[in-house]
C-alpha cells in the first residue's frame, strides 16, 4: 500500500493575531500517531508559508492531502511576504 502524503502548512503574518500553530500540529500528529494506520501516512510540514514555498512544496512533495492553517479571507488565504506580512 502506497503511504498518504499529508502536506501541514502554516503562515501567521506578523500583523495578523498570532494563532497557536504549533499545538494545532501536535494535536494532528498525535491523532495520526495513534492510528490504526500510522504505518501508511507521510507527514511533510511547511512552516511561515511564502508564495514561492507553497509552490515549491506542491511540486517538491506531491501531497495527497494539504492542511493548511492560518488566516483567511473569502477570496484565499494569508501566506507570509518575504518580510514576514501578509501577501
């Protein structure tokens, strides 16, 4: 069996509220870890998420599934600029 390749990104831009990223992937992690089928997942993090890693890390990693976490609006998500803000 293939393993499932999860892509775990986050971007907290220096302006936004800070969220507590960290303790959002613990609690993934340890979900996953105590699977049945903790054998067949792949965990790849991004952390900070630019543009330019986002792209990367989809071409890179080739995910099954991205989870991304972080702000929002209705027309997508806040990535982080090369200085740490929004974009």
């Amino acid at each position: 069996m293939a393993k499932i390749k999860i892509l775990l990104l986050s971007a907290n831009p220096k302006e936004t509220v800070a969220l507590r990223l960290s303790e959002e992937f613990r609690e993934i992690k340890g979900v996953i870890r105590k699977s049945k089928y903790r054998d067949n997942i792949e965990i790849v993090q991004g952390e900070a998420v630019r543009a330019s890693d986002l792209r990367v890390l989809l071409l890179e990693e080739s995910p099954n599934v991205v989870h991304f976490s972080g702000h929002g609006a209705s027309k997508g998500v806040f990535l982080e600029n090369n200085k740490g803000n929004s974009h």
